[in-house]
C-alpha cells in the first residue's frame, strides 16, 4: 500500500520488520512439522530487531547462518544458479514430498535480450 511511503524512515523499516517476523510466524501454520531450528540468511539476517522478534514468536531455535558455518550472504544467488541450472537442463526442482506438487516439474522461461 502507499501508505508506507507516509511513514518517516524509522516506523516505515519497523513496519517492514515487523511484518517479515508476523509472517514467517504465522507461516508456521502451514506445515505439517514445526521447525526445531530456524536459519536465517541474507540480508535479513543482518538485522537484530528481526531476528529478536522471530526469537520470540517462534518455538525453537533461531541462528544466523553463519552461526551454523554456512555461506548465509550468498545462499540466494547459489539457490538461483541451482534452479537456473536445473531449469536449463528440464530438471525437476520441485517436488511432491517438499512442495505438494503431484509429480516432480521444472519451470521457468529462459530469456535472452535481443
């Protein structure tokens, strides 16, 4: 909404806190097992006020990436370059067993600029 935009900085970047922690919370509802552990990665990770709120709105353990050694600041550049990969050979990278489809797919258009 533009809404946001009438905000100073300060209450539009908690506003957007805010509602990154209320809806990775409320995603919880979804799944069929909750998490033990939550690892955040990117540049969200980077943010304390973010990850105090989700310590406190969730039911387990929440670390950093590179609290556990792995790679957090470039793990969505390596997960595109998987599914790009994937998609370019016609790979399946979606799955009944993690996202409910009924038989493996790939996806995913390749563009090419003229």
């Amino acid at each position: 909404s533009k809404e946001i935009y009438k905000l100073s900085l300060e209450d539009a970047a908690s506003t957007v806190s805010n509602f990154t922690s209320e809806t990775i919370s409320l995603s919880m509802k979804f799944l069929p097992i909750p998490p033990k552990i939550f690892v955040l990665m990117g540049g969200g990770s980077k943010n304390k006020y973010i990850i105090n709120q989700l310590k406190s709105k969730l039911d387990g353990t929440v670390v950093t990436a590179e609290e556990v050694h792995l790679p957090g600041q470039y793990i969505e550049a390596e997960m595109m370059a998987f599914l790009g990969s994937r998609s370019l050979n016609q790979l399946p990278f979606t799955f009944p067993s993690t996202t409910g489809v009924h038989i493996p797919k790939s996806g995913g258009v390749l563009y090419r600029p003229k």
